[in-house]
C-alpha cells in the first residue's frame, strides 16, 4: 500500500533529519541552560560548520567525517574568542543586551563569511553508495550523519555524567544559586559551556552538510536558527537532552506530518508541516509550558 | 576608556556620515557642447538573499557602461555623453529600494534606472520611480504581473516568467513525442509559481499529461516527502526548482532516490557553475532555462540576417571585459548578460530620442528593436513587457553547459534521454 | 503629576524630520525609512520594553496587517475608496488582535526568555498556513497596484500609494507614540514597570501580572498591525507572505528598542534615527558592506550603554531640567 | 474575625514547610509571629499572601472563602506584606514603587491620587527625601522603610510585616514600632509581624504571639506568657531570650 510505504520512508527520513536537528539543538540549549543567553546568532555557527566540511573536501579531500572534531575544536576556539571579547561583559547586562549582542556577532560572521567564500551557493559529492529500501534509498552518507549524531550526543551525555568539569556543568544548569555556594568557579564553567555549545553547533553544521550537502552559503543558518529554537522550546529549552529527543520528534512530525496532510485536497501539504509544526509547539506550551521533555 | 570609546564611536558616525557626502551632486545638466557624463542608477542587492545575481548584474552594467564609453558614448545633439552606474547595495529589502529610487531620482538626478534584482523589489521600486518619472528598466524582474498594473514608466528587458520552462517543453516533444508523463515539483514561491503555473498550461496545450504538481516551502533542507511521492507516479520529465540551494537540492535529491526520468529542467540554479561543482557527474544531462548563456549565437552576423540593427559588445568582448572586473576565472552568468542588456537598451533609446526626457526616451523604447549579446530587445508599447527576447535552454554537458534550445541558437544538441543515476555513478555523461 | 513633556520632543523631532524630508531633495524617502523603523520600534516598545517579554513573533503581526489591508483593497474594492480602507484599516486591526489574543493567551504564560523562543514559531506557523493552505491567493500573495488602477483610477492609485501611505505611517508612528506617552502615565504603565522588575512582588502588590501582560501585549499587536497595513501593503502595493513574515523585521525592531533604551518614549526615536540613517549612509558610502561595519559598532554601543542610549541619558538628566523632556 | 487558617499545609517535594496550621487573627490586631529559621514562617506569608496556594485546609478573610484566590486579587481585599529580603521595583523611582502600592492595593487610586498618597506615606516612614531616586540604589534600611511606605499606601486591612525590623538599630525599631502604633490607631490595620529574634520588640509590639517550629504552631497566647514557656525556650536551644 503506496501510503503506509509513504508514510514509513517519510518517518525514517524524518528520524535521520531529526536526529541532525537535534544535535543542532544541543549548543543551544546548553549556552541558555547555562548561562541563560538566547543565541539568536546560532545559525550563523552552523553555516561556519558547514563550510568546513565543504572546504575540507573540496580542497584536501578530507571525509565530512574527519572534519567533525576539527569543527568542534575551531567552534570552541572560536566560543571562547567570542565570550572573551564580548559575552564576559554582559553576562551581568539585561537579557535583552547579550540578545542583541549575539544578533551582532551572527551578522558579522555571515557578512564575514560572505566577504571571504562570497554569495554562491556551493555543495560537495560524498559518494559512498545507498541502501536500496522496497519503499525508499537512503544514501550512506545520512546514515553516517544520523549515527554520528547519536553517537556525539551519546559522548556529550557520557562527558556531562561523568567527568567532573561535566558535573560541574550540570551542576549550574540545574541550579545556579546552588553552585555558586558549592564553590564552582562560574566564570570558568561559563567560558567552558559557551565554547562547548559553540563547538557542538559547529560540528552540527558539518552533520547538517551529510544530510544536505548542497546550498551551503553564508545566509543558509537561518532556517536552522528558526528551526532550532523551536525545537529547543519543544525540549524544555536549558536541556541538552530534552532538545536531542525534541529534535527527533520534530523531524518526525515535520516529515510523516506531510503523508497525512498530502489527503487534504487543495493544500500544499509541505508547507503545511510547517504549520503543524507551529501548532504543535502551541499544544505542547499550552498543555506542558515548560518543553514536552522539560522538567519541573 | 569610556570617554575614548564614545570619542571613537562618533567619530566614526561622522566619518561615514562625511563619507556619504562626498557622493558626486551634480550630475547632468546639458548645457556644453562636450562631453558630459550620464549616471544610470541602479539600487543592487549585495547584500542579503539576492547577493549572488545583485554582484553578476553590477558587472553585467559595468561591462556595458565601459564599452558604451570605448565606443562614443551616447550621443544627444552635440554633446557626448559617458556612461557611469551609480549603485547602492539595497540588502535585497524593500524598504531600501524605495529610498534608495528616490535617492537616485532626486539626490544623483538620475533619470534612467536599472530596477533591482527580483520581481517584489521592482514592484517596491515602481511607485516611487512612477512618482518621480523616471525610467525604471527591469533586468531581474521577470514576473508577468509587474507589467499588467499599467505602470508607464517601468520597461522590461529580460523574457518573462511565463516564458522559462516553455523552450523546454517544446523541445521535449521535438524529440519524443511519446513522453507524456510531466511531473512539476517547485518551489512555493511568487517568481516560481508563476513559471510553473505558465508551463503547466503550456504543457497541456501540447498534449502532456501532468501527472504529478506539489510544492515544497522556501529554505527546506529534506525533499524526500515530495519525491517519494512522485517516484510513485513515474514521469517521463521532471519541471520544476526555484532558487539556487533548492535546485542544488532538487537535482542531489533525485539522484540519491535515484528517480530516473528522461530529461529534467530546474529553474535557475542549473545555469551556475557552482551547480556542476557541487552535484559532480550527477548534474550530466540536467537542463534548466537561461536568459542567456555563453556561447549564445547573437553576433552582429545574426543582426544582419534578421535585418535588425546590432548593439554592444561581441560575446568575446564582453567575456573579456568582465573578467577584467570580476577576476580571471569569472564566466558570466545570465545575471551579468541582461544587466548589461538593460544598460545598452537606454542608451539605444537616448539616442533615438535624442533627448534625455524620461517620457520621450520611453516613447522612444516602443518602436526601438535591436540585438546585442543578449539577444534580440523589443518591448510590448502598451505594457513595457519583454516580447523579443527568447530564453535558452542548458543542459549539462560532459562538465560543460551547453544551449540546447532554441535550435537556431544551439551549441550542442541535446542529450535525451539523459543518462540515469546507475549510470553517472559509473561515470557516465552526456556524450561519452 | 502626568508628564506628557517628552511627547513634546518627540513630536518635535517627527516635525525636524518631516520639515527635512520635504525640504531636502531625496531626503523625503529616507525621512520615511526611518519614520517606519521608529515606528516599529515604538510599537514593540509598548511590549517588549515596558514589560522586558521579548515578542518574536513581532513580524507577524505587521504582516496580519498588511494583510488586512491588502484583503480590503484586492477583494472588497467595490465598496468605494474610503470604505475599503476604513475597512482596510478594521480587518488589519481585528486580525492583529485576533492573532495576538491567541498568541498572548498561550504564550504569556511563559516567563522571560521560555516566551521569546516559544514566539518565534508566530510567524513561521501564520505564513505556512496562508501559503500551505493557498489562503488569499497563498505564494502568489495580492498585487495591488493593478486593481487600484482599475477601480480608483490612476492618479488616485498614485495618491494613496505615496502621499497618502506616507500619511498614514507618519500619523500610525505619531499616534504609537502618544499611545506610549498615555501609557507611560496611566496605571497600566505602572503595573508594567512593576512586573517587568519583579513578576513575584508585583502580585503581591495586587497587580494581576497576566491580564497586564496581555493588554500590553494586543496594544502593541494592533499598532503593528495598522504599520504593517500602512507601510507595507499601501506604501508597496503589494503583500507577498515571504516578504511581510521576514524575521529580520522583528530583530531590527528589537535592535531600534534596545539601542535607544526600552521602556522609555524617546528611545525607539533615538533608535531609529541611529539605525536607520548609519545603515543607509553606511549602504551609499560602502555598497555591500555596511552590516559588516554596521556589526561591531552595535556591539561597541551595546557594550557602553547596556540600558540604551536614552536609558543613559535619562538617568543623567535626573535631577536637572533637562529631566522633564527625555524619558 | 478578620483572618482565619484552618489546618493549612503547604508541602514541597517530601517536605512539610507548614503543617495542619490553625490562625485566627481579629481586626486591628497586633499579632507576633516568632520561629526559629525554617520553621515555616515565610511559607506561612506566602500562603495567606497567595504566592501559594495550600496543598490541604483553607483560608478565610472577613468571612469569605480565599483558599485559592490569586495574590492580587486577595491585595484588593485588603491584605498587603513586605519582604523579609525587600523587592523594590528597581529601575522605578521610590515615589512611584509606593504610588504603586497605592494604585492596586485595596486603595485602588488613580495615578495622580496615588502619586499624591505616596508623597503622604514617604513623609510618615521618613524617606520623602529620597523620593526620586531609583529604588534599587537604596540602602537595605531605606529600602525596607520603602516597602513599609507601599504597603501601607495600598490602605491594607491586614499588614504582614516579615522581618521588617531586623538589622536595624534600637532608634529606629522604636520609631517603626510608635508609626505602626499610631498607624493602627488611625486606621484600624490588623498587623502580623514575624520576628526571628528581636524578642524585644516583639514584646513592645505584640499583644498575642504564635511560636511556630518545624512547620506546625507551638503554642499561642498572649506575649509575656508565651516567650517564657518551657518549650519555646527549648527550641531557641536553651538561647536566653532577651525579654523584658
């Protein structure tokens, strides 16, 4: 039956592309959970990810997946530059000034961006072969995004659990006020976490380029940023955790949305996902304010 | 410190703001019997979403202002007139465009204008170039409709939106009359819908059978809802695209679900090189409309068969040209062509007027047909619509684009059924 | 004692502006650029800087507008000029309320920085759903100016989409900041100022937090919508969904609220003016890299005056003359 | 009867903050509350305030039912507190945090009324001085005497002061305590003030005193009486209480 067929490739995309969402996610939620600044510039890091992997491949030849900790290591080279020069002297301001703040430095890096690789539009060819399903193909190369992306979120896990600077880490994400009598040093754990979260949005960006390797440009984070404050609400916004899982079920809403919507006659049922997507998010704030994984 | 950095900071205010001042004031006033220069303006996207074709088409004018320049300038009575664009970057936003229109139209004393890149900012920039009349010429503004809201002022010289994917299906039914089976996935957006919704109409008119039409939001990263869906309705051709990350998406998404059709046309993103760069072998065989392409058949031989009067620079010339602006490298895409088309276009009609009146230049424009590396220039008087002008068809080629269609103006023919995903992935391509 | 002084520099500096732009060849549509940006800052202000809720979902409620009016104007023409656009002007109002009562009652709920983000999902849901959906005429959005020809006449067309658009966005952002000043002195302002600073305490003071926030809310909703129905759908003639749901609206009204000082009536007209008038001058005197310039220097000013530009200001002018006339 | 709590628990997690409470408190009275630290005495406020509502038992004033009405729907009724750590609105002048109190409390004034009244109350706690300056900028003392002016300025019928007098020196306790006098005098205001220490002024103060420890009352009665029981002695851990 050509719909249930339908609707399962679409779910299994969605699984893939939501667990890429996810990981996007994390840097998020881990930069509010901590240090409680919403990074409106998120985006701007991915694309900084994606075109690591674009460059490494096409200059050197280097596998997408070799550039994973290359990414991580210059987005927290380049967290802790950002927090050293600019976030260190709000963290005490307003909300609204370290918001804005990040705006600025989103803008800048994208016209940075823009001014060093230019406007194109650019993608790369990591051929590797596909799965040949009944209903569906799915090249190898999502696949190796979707277990890297798992994998990673399942290292960060293991880092937070069990490593003392983790717990440390966490420790100030549950409960700041705590911490501070617990004699943590914040601002160490602040430039940490914010280098971390920069880091893993990064790495993010070159997961984002397995999934699509196509349509990398300067401008391409902000369909991610939108996407990834979505899900990072629907997840409970300061958990890491809750925003992997979040990530999943939002591609998986957003794909196996579009089977159902495609019975409405006179609709276009793929920007109508979209929309779904928004109405879920409602539903959820409104039966569940704090995320559909938050706790409290 | 605190002192110092507000010093700083309004220094700088008043450095730009000194900076912006400079800007040249004057502008024309025909008075001597000499030289004079003439200032085009041209609110440009170099910024934001329209930064790639805003960056193309400022060549594109630079180009034809220069060979205008090398070659007599504009001539009006007496006086010779050197060509200058005068350029803002409007950041792709409506808002801009607007004071920036009037920027040029009052500030500069502009009278002729080169509209900004896509059909909503020329719609932004219409009213006010109405309100100031002054000559608002269309290069990236495709849509039909801007022209059937009987704005006097506003001409277009690139083919209209209704004109992209029609070369396309004529030349499919050229060469298989039994491949029926048109599927069209594009993007939801005003320019595209409007291609596509063109070509579905054409398609019908010729006898193809729409098997399959969905659209897919601007900014997606998946397609695979869409095309699973679609596998299961196997066309024989695939119509569709939008921008340049979509089409990049499109074509990687149809090979990686290895949906395997006799020939597919994606709008825009095709006639980039970067498409070829990013999809490799994949993109072999892939056609997609073109105002313009290099290697286009337009030369002042072609002028003179048609009987119609030739303009501008050669192809070479202008390939030349603007690699000496836009770098060693740079092949100019299609952008670049029509910008440089719309600029050669006033400048025919100044001089046919002879006379820098707005009003008179546009009446001038009614009955002015000509060519140059463009192509043939010829406008509907009643509307300003583009009816000269024909698109071209590209396909990739053994890591070439090649003109496919019109046949008159082919560099290569086509290659159809063009080879399936199986096969490019053992390296096959058009032609081996 | 009400003070309603500062109102008198801002209208005076809405005078210095309108008397620069027709005074000044092609000053006339940037004077305009920067009226729509503090105009837009000025309604966010009623929100976001009186009760500290960042509404990310801002935008929408200027496309709902400009949508209201676009409806009026494509599809009940037939009524005459001035009933369509009083029409207009109701359908853009009702729609902004109707979106912002939904909105506020579900996300108002949420505190701080949980509301901001749940808002952003406002404008991406309302725009897939007149696109998915095909609702007035979905991507194809409605283009007006034909139909204004067709059923006012030309010269009319030409009237409404120049003087009289530019009329409406100069008498919208005054009237959005009277609004402002009126609410500055009412009891509503203080309830606002008391929650912003302490949600706890201010229920405690007898001050139903929800019920202000809400109010708050739907006012600033309402005069984006009339902006949105004014500077966009009659100044431009057209409403295309992926143009009037632009994000970058929402930060930029942001950016204008928080340069200038939030909370206070002068700052989103400070905001404004350095905003709109760095980045047109940075786009003549450095085409394509403006926001490459325009970035750090936020930075530098959010770095020096974290509370605003009038923020800073006020609060050295306590205490001196100067007190009655910035706030 | 002005305030009555029957049986009242408020619990977090596996934690009795306030355990089966029973209050009665009579209009115009002077009541003491006394505890050692975390023996339930802000949760206590914070329950016949609003900030929460009681997991069992109920809450009435002046006879009707207020169990689980919301904190500034019970300020209209006439009840109105300061905080042990004070809560000024911070960015707003001290002339208007108390017009503040004025225009939503029970006296629900208009704004030139209010502001009116707070210039009233800034010169009855002393601080009319300071009146414009913002309220965060304040001294712990003036801040305090802020927060008494915004409560009284809501013209409450029930005064909740929480630790008002702590850190202040004998001078001014005993100018607070002669103001809330002639206050309660004028305008018939039952207060309740919870103390920790400061046994002192509580006995100055209080007619009637409530010990509470872990959570539940320990005994009430009148001042003297009470702070000299054997049990209350015990849980101030053999502490000589400085009374009288």
């Amino acid at each position: 039956m050509a719909f249930v067929e339908q609707l399962i490739a679409n779910l299994l995309y969605g699984a893939i592309l939501g667990a890429v969402y996810g990981l996007a996610t994390m840097g998020l939620s881990l930069i509010f959970g901590v240090l409680r600044i919403v990074n409106v510039g998120h985006g701007a890091f991915i694309m900084i990810g994606a075109f690591t992997a674009y460059w490494m491949f096409t200059l050197y030849g280097i596998s997408p997946v070799l550039s994973l900790p290359l990414a991580m290591a210059a987005g927290m080279i380049i967290g802790v530059a950002v927090y050293l020069v600019v976030v260190k002297r709000l963290v005490d301001a307003p909300e609204l000034a370290t918001l804005l703040a990040m705006f600025a430095i989103g803008i800048f890096i994208e016209e940075a961006a823009k001014q060093i690789w230019g406007a194109n539009y650019v993608g790369y060819s990591w051929e590797i072969g596909s799965i040949s399903l009944p209903f569906t193909e799915i090249p190898y190369t999502k696949l190796v995004a979707f277990i890297s992306s798992i994998l990673i979120a399942a290292a960060v896990y293991v880092w937070f659990r069990k490593t003392k600077l983790g717990k440390a880490v966490r420790a100030v994400v549950e409960d700041r006020e705590g911490a501070l009598t617990c004699g943590i040093d914040v601002n160490k754990i602040y430039a940490l976490s914010f280098s971390l979260g920069i880091g893993l949005t990064v790495l993010s960006g070159v997961l984002v380029t397995l999934f699509t390797p196509v349509g990398i440009n300067a401008y391409m984070g902000g369909e991610y940023t939108l996407k990834a404050f979505v899900i990072a609400v629907l997840g409970g916004l300061a958990s890491p955790w809750g925003a992997f899982y979040a990530g999943f079920i939002f591609g998986l809403i957003e794909n196996g949305s579009y089977t159902l919507l495609g019975l409405i006659p006179g609709v276009e049922p793929f920007g109508l996902t979209r929309f779904v997507s928004f109405v879920v998010l409602m539903l959820v704030l409104l039966l569940k304010p704090t995320g559909l994984l938050g706790g409290e | 410190m605190k002192k110092l950095l507000v010093f700083v900071l309004v220094g700088m205010v008043l450095f730009f703001a000194g900076c912006a001042q400079q800007q040249p004031q004057q502008a024309t006033t025909p008075a001597g019997p000499k030289e004079e220069t003439l200032y085009f303006g041209a609110p440009i996207s170099l910024s934001g979403k329209f930064a790639e074709e805003g960056k193309a088409s400022l060549y594109g004018m630079q180009v034809a202002a220069k060979w205008i320049n090398e070659h007599g300038g504009v001539k009006v009575g007496d006086t010779t007139y050197k060509i200058e664009i005068k350029y803002y970057d409007d950041e792709s936003k409506k808002e801009n465009v607007q004071s920036l229109i009037e920027r040029l139209a009052t500030v500069d004393k502009v009278k002729f204008i080169l509209a900004p890149y896509s059909s909503g900012l020329t719609l932004a920039a219409a009213p006010i170039a109405e309100k100031y009349q002054v000559l608002l010429n269309s290069h990236g503004g495709a849509s039909d409709y801007i022209f059937e809201q009987g704005y006097y002022y506003v001409v277009q010289t690139l083919s209209p939106a209704s004109k992209y994917q029609t070369g396309f299906l004529d030349m499919v039914k050229k060469l298989d009359p039994n491949a029926k089976r048109v599927a069209l996935v594009y993007e939801d957006g005003e320019f595209s819908r409007a291609v596509h919704q063109a070509a579905k109409e054409y398609a019908e008119e010729l006898g193809f059978e729409i098997v399959y039409e969905k659209t897919y939001p601007a900014g997606a990263t998946d397609l695979s809802p869409i095309l699973n869906e679609l596998k299961a309705t196997n066309p024989d051709v695939i119509i569709g695209g939008g921008h340049f990350a979509d089409g990049q998406l499109l074509a990687k998404q149809l090979a990686e679900l290895n949906i395997n059709v006799k020939a597919i046309s994606i709008l825009v993103a095709p006639t980039f090189p970067e498409f070829y760069e990013a999809l490799g072998n994949k993109a072999e065989g892939i056609c997609g409309p073109a105002q313009w392409e290099v290697g286009a058949r337009y030369t002042p031989d072609v002028a003179d068969e048609l009987g119609v009067e030739w303009y501008g620079p050669t192809q070479d010339e202008f390939l030349a040209m603007y690699k000496e602006l836009a770098g060693e490298d740079a092949v100019p895409p299609y952008q670049a062509a029509e910008a440089a088309a719309a600029v050669l276009s006033y400048a025919k009609a100044i001089e046919k007027a002879q006379s820098l009146d707005p009003a008179k230049v546009r009446e001038a424009m009614n009955g002015l047909k000509f060519m140059c590396l463009y192509g043939l220039w010829q406008i509907d008087p009643e509307t300003g619509k583009q009816v000269g002008h024909e698109m071209d068809i590209i396909q990739w080629q053994n890591g070439e684009k090649k003109i496919v269609w019109p046949e008159a103006a082919a560099t290569a023919d086509p290659c159809y059924p063009m080879p399936t995903w199986d096969e490019k992935a053992s390296g096959a391509t058009c032609g081996s | 004692m009400k003070s309603y002084s500062p109102l008198i520099t801002l209208l005076l500096a809405y005078l210095i502006m309108i008397a620069i732009g027709q005074s000044i060849p092609g000053m006339w549509q940037p004077v305009m650029l920067v009226i729509f940006y503090i105009a837009i800052g000025q309604a966010l202000n009623v929100f976001l800087g009186m009760t500290g809720y960042v509404n990310f979902g801002y935008v929408a409620l200027l496309g709902v507008g400009a949508y209201g009016m676009g409806v009026a104007l494509g599809y009940y023409n037939e009524l005459g000029l001035i009933p369509t656009l009083i029409l207009g002007f109701i359908l853009a109002a009702i729609l902004a309320l109707l979106v912002s009562a939904i909105v506020g009652g579900i996300a108002l709920r949420l505190r701080g920085a949980y509301f901001a983000i749940a808002t952003i999902g406002v404008n991406e849901g309302i725009k897939y759903l007149i696109m998915g959906a095909k609702i007035w005429g979905g991507s194809e959005g409605i283009v007006l100016s034909g139909i204004l020809r067709k059923s006012f006449g030309a010269e009319t067309m030409r009237f409404l989409s120049t003087t009289f658009a530019d009329a409406g966005v100069i008498v919208v952002a005054i009237a959005t900041g009277v609004v402002t000043a009126y609410i500055l002195n009412s009891r509503l302002g203080y309830a606002l100022i008391a929650l912003r600073e302490d949600e706890e305490a201010a229920k405690v003071m007898g001050i139903n937090v929800t019920k202000y926030k809400q109010i708050a809310f739907m006012i600033s909703c309402v005069l984006a919508g009339l902006i949105g129905a004014t500077a966009w759908t009659l100044k431009l003639t057209y409403v295309f969904p992926q143009d009037v749901f632009a994000i970058n609206y929402t930060v930029e009204a942001i950016v204008i609220v928080m340069l200038g000082g939030a909370g206070t009536l002068l700052g989103p007209l400070v905001g404004g003016l350095i905003y709109a008038l760095l980045k047109y001058y940075l786009a003549i005197a450095f085409p394509g890299l403006q926001l490459l310039i325009l970035a750090p220097l936020l930075i530098v000013v959010i770095l020096l005056f974290p509370e605003g530009v009038v923020g800073y200001i006020a609060k050295k002018a306590r205490g001196t003359r100067l007190e009655n006339f910035v706030r | 009867m002005l305030l009555k709590l029957e049986g009242v628990t408020k619990r977090f997690g596996g934690l009795v903050a306030v355990n089966s409470v029973d209050l009665e408190v009579e209009e115009g009275e002077k009541l003491g509350v006394v505890g050692p630290n975390g023996s339930g005495k802000t949760t206590l406020y914070n329950l016949i305030s609003g900030v929460y509502m009681p997991d069992e038992g109920r809450i009435f004033f002046e006879g009707k039912e207020i169990t689980n009405l919301p904190p500034y729907d019970r300020t209209k009724l006439g009840i109105a507190r300061t905080f042990q750590i004070p809560r000024p609105f911070g960015s707003a002048t001290v002339r208007e945090n108390v017009a503040i109190g004025a225009m939503f409390g029970m006296a629900n004034a208009g704004v030139d009324e209010a502001l009116e009244m707070a210039d009233d109350m800034l010169k009855l706690v002393g601080i009319y001085d300071l009146k414009d300056k913002e309220a965060k900028l304040l001294t712990p003392l003036e801040k305090k005497l802020m927060e008494l002016a915004r409560a009284l300025a809501m013209k409450p019928k029930l005064l909740l002061l929480d630790e008002l007098l702590a850190g202040m020196n004998p001078a001014n306790i005993n100018e607070i305590l002669e103001l809330l006098d002639r206050v309660k005098k004028e305008e018939n205001i039952a207060v309740i003030a919870m103390v920790e220490h400061l046994m002192h002024a509580i006995t100055k103060f209080a007619e009637r005193v409530v010990v509470m420890h872990q959570g539940m009352k320990l005994i009430e009665g009148p001042t003297m009486e009470v702070l000299n029981d054997p049990k209350v002695i015990e849980v101030y851990l053999g502490e000589k209480l400085n009374v009288g």
